[in-house]
C-alpha cells in the first residue's frame, strides 16, 4: 500500500499549493495524517461493484496526481478491504440503488489504515446510472474525481457535469448529491472535521 499513500501524499501537496477552493482541505489532510506509520494491514474484500467498475474508472482516469491515485490504488488492489454505506438504511427503496452501486475504502482516519486525527480519506466507486440522493453533513468535504464523469449539485447550484480530474468542496452544512450516467465513477472524498457524526439525508 505503500504505493497509494504516496500517490495521496503527492494529491495533497499539489492541490494544497493550488488557487482551488479545496486547497485548505488538502493542507489539513497533509497535517493530520501520519505518514510515517507503516499503516495497518487490511482485510481485503472485494465486492461486485469493485469487479465491475474498478478497473473500467481507472482506465478513464486522466494524467493527473488524481489519476495516478487511482492507478496506484489498482495496483494494490489484492490489499482493499472495501465496504458499503447507510447500514442503518437497508431496505429503504430510496437508497436501494444507492446500496447496490457504491461502495468505498478507507485510507487515513481514526479507524484508517494510516492513522488520522479528525479526518477520513477514501475511495468510492459509484456505479452507473446511480443517484446519491442530496444529503448534508456537518463536516466540511472535499472531492475529487479520479475516473468518470459525474453530475454534481451543490446547495442550489445547478448540476454541473464533472470530468476526471476535476475538484469539489462542500462546505459545512450545504446540501449535495451525486448521479451517474453511462460512466462509473471512482473519486476521492474527505471528510475534514467532525468525522463521528452522521450525514442527513434530505428527502423532498
């Protein structure tokens, strides 16, 4: 895993000596996490999801430190314990699809393979034509988009088509959502703050 953490390590350094928006949230990842622990081992699991997608997202990843996450992640995929979200949400038909088609590995965090104090960074893959219903949280967040296209709505913007490549921020607070097309999407997420409370989904 070697190979991932530095590939993280690289995203951060230079999308925090950037003008993006996100740039504060990269310079708090690059303080928080400890990147000289040699990283706990995981227990991998692959999903189906992960065999459908994973490999599909990273082909459409960009020449970018996102990309080269990306692919320094498939290159250690034999090492990923991936996982699904909203546990507590099974069987509600709103997020059914949602459960069927997104899934996630941790990186850094409390509970990370690389120790992290009041934040979390992972990978998601989310499948096509899937929505991730607008939610809230009290964590600020920052996105970025390894491989795929994806739409995006933040607070009342209107939705926005987002390539490979591209960078997202959430402030504290501020509705987003998230709906797939004809591409599976692979992104990096991070929560910078308050990582033990819960988001809130908002059903219209």
């Amino acid at each position: 895993m070697e190979r991932t953490i530095q590939a993280l390590r690289r995203l951060s350094e230079t999308v925090a000596q950037s003008d993006h928006e996100a740039a504060p949230g990269f310079e708090r990842i690059l303080e928080r996490v400890d990147w000289s622990a040699p990283g706990l081992p995981y227990k991998p699991q692959d999903l189906p999801v992960v065999e459908k997608y994973f490999k599909q997202c990273v082909d459409l990843a960009g020449d970018s430190p996102l990309g080269d996450l990306g692919r320094a992640l498939y290159a250690d995929a034999e090492y990923l314990e991936w996982f699904t979200m909203y546990q507590s949400y099974v069987g509600d038909e709103r997020l059914d699809k949602l459960h069927e088609n997104y899934v996630l590995v941790r990186l850094a965090g409390p509970e990370g393979s690389w120790y992290a104090d009041d934040l979390t960074t992972a990978i998601t893959i989310q499948g096509p034509h899937t929505f991730y219903p607008p939610h809230a949280h009290r964590q600020r967040e920052v996105y970025g988009v390894i491989g795929g296209n994806a739409e995006w709505q933040r607070g009342a913007e209107p939705w926005v088509s987002r390539p490979s490549g591209d960078m997202i921020y959430h402030p504290s607070g501020i509705r987003h959502a998230i709906q797939t097309r004809d591409e599976p999407l692979l992104a990096f997420a991070s929560w910078l703050d308050f990582v033990t409370d819960a988001p809130a989904f908002v059903w219209d």
